[in-house]
C-alpha cells in the first residue's frame, strides 16, 4: 500500500480491513485489536466513519458523497480528510497490504 495515498483516485474502492483484526463495534467507536502486532486502538469520530466503509466493495466516490452531504464540506476538503484517516489506519497497519507498527515490548522483554 503506498505511504503517498492510500488509494489511488477518488473514484477508487477503499481498501479492506486486515483480515487479522478482531472489532468491537460501539455506539460512535470501534475498539479494534491487532493480532500482528499486539495492540488495541480505539477509533472513533470521522476515523470510525472511514474505517466502517473499508470493506474492499465501497467505492470512494460513494464515502466522499455521503461526506459532503453530512459535512457540507466540497469534495477537495472531504477527500483530504478520507485520505488523513486512511494513512492513519495504514501507518498502524489495520488495512490490507499496510505493514503494523512494531508492538510495543512487554513487561519484562529486553
């Protein structure tokens, strides 16, 4: 997956969640565990939106749609905003073919 975005055009289909993700889904909020790397990592707000739609299917035109519909933002603003939180779920490595951090060390590891 590219560091530079996290999909290629606008008209793109999201990608997918990692398949090795457990999810609890809350109210506003997904609490999401990472088996690769051994972290929990809350997402909600706008992120929780964006993850929610990254199911492989949903074409990005259709969130950034739905954004600006909600948001009244244009959809220059709206996609900037899809795209932080995209390369947000990447850099932690939640979506397919994005590497996870290194998990941090337990108790007692040197």
């Amino acid at each position: 997956m590219s560091a530079d975005r996290a999909a290629s055009a606008p008209g793109d289909v999201l990608p997918r969640r990692h398949g090795d993700v457990d999810v609890a889904v809350f109210d506003t909020a997904y609490v999401v565990f990472g088996h690769r790397c051994m972290q929990v990592h809350l997402i909600d707000g706008f992120g929780a939106v964006v993850f929610d739609a990254c199911d492989g299917d949903t074409p990005r035109s259709s969130l950034l749609a739905e954004v600006c519909d909600v948001t009244g933002w244009n959809e220059t603003a709206a996609d900037a905003e899809v795209e932080s939180s995209l390369q947000q779920l990447v850099a932690i490595g939640l979506l397919e073919g994005s590497t996870p951090q290194d998990r941090p060390p337990c108790v007692g590891e040197a």
